[in-house]
C-alpha cells in the first residue's frame, strides 16, 4: 500500500508523526525452555516459574525508567498461583496489560482437542462445549480473572500464536471479541520459512525481516475491529526454531526498529520472558530498542499497542 493510500485511511503523512514503537512480553511458559526438551509448558502455559516471573517484573522496572512501557498479554492461569504481586506492581507501575486468554487456546482450532494440549490430555474440562464456546469462555475466563484476582482490566487481546492472515478469514472471531468488549487484536505475525537453522541468517533475510513492516501495519477488519500485527522476528521464531546468536537476532531488530523509525511507521515487539530470560539475560534486546528511539531525537517513540491501534483512525 502506497502513501497515499495511508493517508487516506486517516493516518499523518510522515513528517506529521512519530514512529510508534511497541515492546510486548507474552506472560507463559514456552516449551524446550529453560532446557531443550521440556514440554510440559504445553500442558501449563500459565504456570511461570519464579525465573520468568523475576524477568518479566526486571524488564518492566528498566523499561519504565526509560520512560518507556512493556505491554503485556497475560495467560489467565498466572492468576491462580500463590502469589502474583509482581504483575500488579507491573500494572501500578503504569504497563498495559491485555488479555492471551486463560489456557492459551488456538481461537482457529477446529475440534475441542485442538484449542489445547491440557484439553487433550483431559477432555472432560471441554466436554459438551463446542469450539466456539471453548474460545469464548477462556477469554472471558482471563478477563474475570484479571479483574477479580489482580483489579486490572484487560488492554486489548492477543490471540495466542500468530496467524500469517490474522483474523482476516474469521469474521466471526472478529464480532465475538468486539462483543466481549475488545477493540483491537494483535493476531497477525507474517511467518518467514526461510533461513535454516543454526545458520547465521543471509543479508536477503535480514532484508526481508527488515522489509516485514509493511505487512505489519495496524489496520481495520470490516467489521471495525482493528489488527495490530505482531513484527517479525519474535524471539520465538529467531532462538527456539532457528537456533539463532543473540547478535544475529540484535542486528535484525536493530535493522527492522531503524527502518521503522525512518519510515515513521509501526513495530510490534513479540517477545517472551520465558524465552528471554536464556536468550537474552541482560535485557539487550529492550535497552537496544530504548537507545533507537532515543537517538531518533523526538521522531519516535515507545507506547502500547493502544497507540499503534490509534493510528487506523478509519475502520472501512
């Protein structure tokens, strides 16, 4: 889509606006981490351990002295152990915090036994509910609990997983989170299959990665809702698939940040802090993002994915 065309949905033209730079940690554990081969996660996405949990709160703590935020989407099940002082203090402290539904579903599965691997392993906490109703219930599930548990009301919702057309197919899915009080959704993220693994990455796909925000700009579904895509590449993708250096995933960050910012366009962060706290212990990948924008001089800036919503002023 050319400029004008943008401009014509509503948006600044470049010189009238900053680039809006979102940094995202998705609260669940991820499978092969801390060690290669743990798979349990898949049955407990919610269950952070105390690792994941120190990281996610340090984060939040140097980001915000930054004068920055993190935007968080929390896995409803967090909500039921012990202790979850730490995500109100993140809260307090002034980072949004959306919803990721309660067991991690895939809001696209077909059958009940797709929407999770804790559904399969025992069926009868679905049993009679049809996938519609599974979904629905598990998001409204986290926002219950978020509100009644921790007195933090949703900011937006991230579906879990990414989906190379986002809700573009599913005009159903897209009526039901407007019903439940949604405005925007973070569910697309455009899948790169190239590159092979342990293999530092070519200049042609740190280019691509670079060129991926154009497939990533916020936009509106016809039925008002509006996407707020997931940049490539998430730490995910680069570390646990491809078996990525931290530098390689620095350098296309770095790449993708500073074309964003020169474009005066968008970024979406999708990052995890059960991920993060191996890959990237020291919090390069944020004080990284942090310095970009302050050497943009005021042409760019870090907000939550609210702001990137903002820019779609036009939802037809």
């Amino acid at each position: 889509m050319g400029a004008a065309a943008l401009w014509a949905r509503g948006t600044a033209a470049p010189s009238e606006r900053k680039a809006r730079i979102s940094l995202t940690l998705d609260l669940e554990m991820s499978r092969h981490y801390p060690k290669r081969g743990m798979m349990e996660w898949d049955f407990e996405k919610g269950n952070l351990d105390a690792d994941t949990k120190r990281y996610a709160a340090e984060a939040g703590k140097l980001v915000r002295e930054r004068g920055a935020v993190i935007h968080y989407f929390c896995v409803g099940r967090v909500l039921e152990q012990p202790d979850i002082s730490w995500l109100k203090e993140l809260a307090a402290a002034g980072h949004p915090v959306g919803n990721h539904t309660y067991d991690h579903v895939n809001v696209k599965a077909k059958t009940p036994a797709e929407c999770q691997f804790r559904f399969q392993r025992s069926p009868w906490l679905v049993r009679g509910k049809t996938v519609p109703q599974i979904v629905r219930e598990n998001i409204e599930q986290c926002t219950i609990a978020l509100k009644e548990r921790a007195g933090i009301v949703p900011d937006g919702f991230r579906t879990p997983g990414g989906f190379s057309n986002g809700l573009d197919d599913r005009p159903d899915l897209q009526r039901r989170l407007l019903e439940l009080g949604f405005k925007w959704v973070s569910s697309k993220y455009p899948f790169m299959s190239e590159g092979q693994p342990h293999e530092e990455p070519t200049p042609a796909l740190y280019a691509k990665i670079t060129e991926a925000w154009t497939q990533t700009r916020p936009y509106a579904y016809p039925t008002g809702l509006i996407e707020v895509p997931m940049s490539p590449i998430s730490d995910v993708h680069a570390f646990r698939s491809l078996f990525w250096k931290r530098d390689w995933f620095l350098k296309a960050i770095e790449m993708a940040v500073e074309r964003a910012i020169a474009e005066r366009a968008t970024f979406d962060l999708l990052t995890h802090p059960s991920c993060l706290v191996v890959e990237d212990p020291h919090f390069e990948t944020f004080k990284l993002i942090c310095d970009l924008v302050d050497r943009a001089k005021g042409q760019a800036e870090i907000v939550g994915l609210d702001a990137l919503a903002a820019t779609v002023t036009n939802r037809v």
